[in-house]
C-alpha cells in the first residue's frame, strides 16, 4: 500500500470517523461521497462506537506475503454498536476458542508494515472483552 | 435487438500449463475457436482477464492478443470484472451483435497464475483493498466467512460442503481439459489442510493457467453453417456493495439473484425450465449460495439440495457437469467463457461420459470478489 493512500485513510483508521447521511441517517464506513440508500450528498462526521459482536469469523491459515509471520490469525466481521459493520483482525485470543456473538472492543495497533524497511501502518483490531 | 448464436469453442486444458505462455494460452483457445466455428475473419473481440499486470506484467491485453491472433487492425478491447471477466467480455460480445454493429465476434478469457506471482494477493485486490485486504482477509477468507454465516443461519453442515467437492470432482474425472481429473471422498475434502476455517484446500478451487474462446454470429451467419444452432436466450448481469461486510446479509449474493432474474427476464424461462447450469464454485460455499440465489432451491437449503443429489448428474438439475471450477480449474479470467462451453457441448450433445440427457436449456453464472459483481447466461438449443 503506496503511503499517500495509507495517510489519507487515517482519520478513517486512527479515530473511527465515519459519515452520517444527513437524508436518512445511515452511516457509512468509510464516509461515502453519495448516499446508496437515498442519495443525499450532505454527511456530518461521527465517531464510530468501539464495542461490538462477531457476526462471522475465520482463521487464516495461509496469508498474503505481508501477513504471512501472523498465521494463523483470526478475522471477523464485527457489527458495531452502532449497526455499522467492519472487517478486522481478532487479537489477543486464542482464534480457536471465538465463537459468533463474541463481545469485542476496538483497538489501536499496528497492522501492517509497507515492505522490509518501509513505514508501519497502523489501524484497528478487535479484542475480546 | 437482433438474435445471437454461440457458432464456435476452444479451450485449452486448464491447470499448470508451464509451457505455455499468457499470449499462448489465449491464441490456443482462440484458433480452436475459429476453426470450430469455420469463420474466415472477425468483427471485434472481447478479451476477459482479471489481473495480467499483477500476474505477469502486462497490460493491454486486447491489442496484444488481436495482434498475436493474427487479427489485428480489429476493433479488441479487454473486459474487467475480477473473476468474471471473460463473463462480461461475452456479454459485450452479445450486445456487440445484438445491436447490430457487427456480424462475427470473438469473446475470451485467460488467466496465466502460475509464472510466479504472489497469488493470494493478486485475487485479494477483487476485494476491498482499503477495509478488507488492508486488514489481512484473503479469497479463502472472504467464503469462510461467509461459509460459517451460513451454517449458524441456515444449520448448512461441514459435510454438505464437501459434498460439492465429491460431486464437482466426480463429474471433472471425466472431463479431459480439466486440472485435476480425479474423485476425491468425503474424509479426503473434510480432513485435508485447512485453509481459512472451516474451509480446507479441498474446498477451494484451483490455481490454473488457462485460456477459452466463443466466437458469437448473427443468425444470418449462423444459419449458413449447418450445425446446431445454439442461441443466447438471456443475459443478466448486475453488481452489490464491494466489501462483503457492506451486505445487509452476508449469506446473500445479491448480485446473482439479480443477474439470473434479468436473464431468465430476458429469456422468458423460470428457474425449473433449466436442463443444466455451470456455476461459479470457487469455493464449496459458493455453489451452495448460488443454487438459492438461481432460484434452484428455496434460500438457506442449498446445503441439503446438494446431499439429496439433486445437482448430480442424475439429479433434477445436475451443477458443474464439467467438474466447475473446483476441478476443471480456475484461470480466473477465462472461466466465464469455459462455463459457456460446457453448456454448449451438452446442449450439442457433445459432452461424452458426462453428457446429460435431453439438454435443451442450460445456464452460465460467472461472478466477481466475493460477489459484486455477477453475469448470468441462457442458451437454448433451437
Ligand atoms: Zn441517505
């Protein structure tokens, strides 16, 4: 991931900031430019809830080459509080032992790092609470 | 619109074909194709593949392979739509002759996987690569997620899913091009390494090399060639939210639904009018999905329509008879166009051990990602 990309999605992946439509109320992760539902293009910022529950989740076992010293890790789709859901890595458990309904919170931790020597990317994982 | 006819196949044989390269492959199935069909030249064509520059480095995939199949200076364009490409080529194909622009037209697809890339990365980036592949999810991945959504929804079981696997690989043992021409059991897809929980390697499909190629005709030229004449009754096509997380349902493919309503719209045929159907198995879970999304079976009991047989080639509406992609292999980009035809020579009653009885209609679903994106294909045997 070229590090221009990677800065312009922080506010997204360091505060949680996602959009609220200002027609009908959805909020979008990340903020969208054009609602789906009702096609309003006014949106407020908000701050996404940290606490949310596994709805699905898997063990990877074979990974891309970035992630591959992390095998196996799990990832789920997490639906926040909130409604809003999101696709992140479960951490500090034993993947084995999740199941769906889990309770989990947000957190901020490294992700991954862009090449051998190149800058660390940070964002957020879940942990179960 | 004016009628469109399927007048020519070519394929390669899938699998690690090292000895051929990307523009090789494609040419192959292309020359194949023309002979087939016994035309003397082209209108246009369509060129479907998923990820050439991520793959080997090259772009430009419509100019370089008129060049190389001696067709240049054709009007040929690539069509993108990740692992549906060659789907939607055949569908511009279809539009291209349907609209009375051209008379001849070729769609393919080819995919080169094995020339060294990181391949898991290259199929991530169908995916969302900003809130799904940036967290470190894979294709695997995004089924099993999917896969166990559907058995704590549904109570689909871990042996339903390998049920597909026996079934795809019974019917690709006797499919010549296929990658992996072999049965497996049961224990063998259950117990094999696991991939990304619960889907284990024998759930996945393949990574092949491949290429395939339709030529498409008027039915003025159709008509002229004394063959079966096999037409395109029906072609849907449709999209949903990129990141699975998105869906309202993660069970749910949306995008297929609604692509096989447009084509049955089109065609003027229902879900129980379909003889055979070749279906986008990349992973056991899809082709459950699939058989509710077509309508096949009612939503959420794809699993036990599949233990009940009724997708075999005995069944009522036998799946994949060519082995789908599970078997046969998966050249991402030139899957599409080899679904087409397999339904092709079983309508032409050219299928051979795995040929089913009195085929009359049969249907094509090809899709994209982990499904935003889905075209879907009738063809009947006039
Ligand atoms: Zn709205």
């Amino acid at each position: 991931m070229p590090s221009p990309r990677y800065r312009r999605e922080m506010p997204q992946r360091y505060r949680l900031e996602a959009g609220k439509c200002k027609g009908c109320g959805k909020i979008f992760f990340p903020p969208r430019l054009i609602c789906n539902k009702c096609s309003s293009q006014n949106f407020e910022k908000v701050t996404l809830p940290e606490n949310g529950k596994i709805i699905t989740f898997t063990i990877i076992r074979v990974a891309p080459q970035q992630f591959e010293a992390e095998v196996p890790y799990a990832i789920a789709i997490v639906e926040l509080e909130n409604g809003v859901r999101i696709t992140t890595q479960v951490v500090d458990c034993d993947p084995e032992k999740l199941e769906i309904g889990n309770s989990v919170k947000l957190v901020f931790r490294k992700v991954q790092a862009e090449g051998k020597t190149g800058i660390i990317l940070y964002g957020y994982k879940a942990v179960l609470v | 619109m004016r009628d469109v006819y399927v007048i020519g196949c070519g394929m390669t044989k899938f699998g690690e074909i090292w000895e051929s390269s990307f523009r090789d492959l494609f040419v192959e199935a292309g020359l194949k194709a023309i002979k087939d069909a016994g035309v003397d030249h082209l209108d246009s064509m369509y060129v479907g593949t998923m990820t050439s520059g991520l793959f080997i480095g090259q772009e430009h995939v419509g100019a370089l392979m008129a060049d190389y199949l001696g067709m240049a200076p054709i009007p040929a364009v690539r069509v993108e739509s990740a692992c549906c490409s060659s789907g939607m080529a055949l569908r511009m194909g279809f539009l291209d002759i349907a609209s009375g622009n051209s008379d001849v037209v070729l769609a393919g697809g080819v995919e080169k996987m094995n020339d060294g890339a990181d391949v898991t990365y290259a199929l991530s980036t169908a995916a969302d690569q900003e809130y799904e592949v940036y967290q470190g999810i894979t294709f695997p991945g995004l089924y099993a997620l999917i896969a166990r959504a559907h058995m704590n929804k549904y109570g689909t079981t871990r042996k339903q899913l390998a049920q597909v696997a026996v079934k795809n690989h019974h019917n690709g043992s006797m499919n010549p091009n296929a990658q992996f021409p072999r049965e497996v059991t049961l224990e063998q897809v259950m117990n094999a390494t696991l991939v990304a929980d619960p889907l284990t390697i024998l759930d996945s499909s393949p990574v092949s090399d491949g290429g395939a190629c339709v030529i498409l005709a008027s039915e003025e030229i159709a008509k002229k060639l004394q063959k079966p004449m096999i037409k395109i009754i029906g072609s849907g096509a449709a999209t949903d939210f990129l990141a699975l997380h998105q869906r309202e349902d993660i069970t749910a493919l949306k995008a297929v639904k609604v692509s096989a309503e447009r084509a049955y719209k089109m065609a003027g045929v229902k879900p129980s009018d379909i003889d055979i159907a070749e279906v986008h198995d990349c992973f056991t879970i899809a082709e459950i999905c699939i058989l509710e999304e077509l309508g096949f079976c009612e939503k959420g009991q794809g699993g036990k329509f599949t233990e009940q047989g009724h997708t075999s080639l005995e069944g009522k509406i036998p799946v994949n008879t060519s082995g789908g992609l599970k078997s046969k292999g998966h050249p991402v980009g030139a899957t599409g166009v080899a679904q087409v035809i397999e339904v092709v020579e079983q309508l032409s009653g050219k299928a051979g051990q795995r040929q089913v009885k009195n085929v009359k209609i049969g249907l094509a679903q090809n899709m994209g990602g982990s499904g935003a994106s889905s075209v879907t294909h009738i063809f009947s045997l006039m």
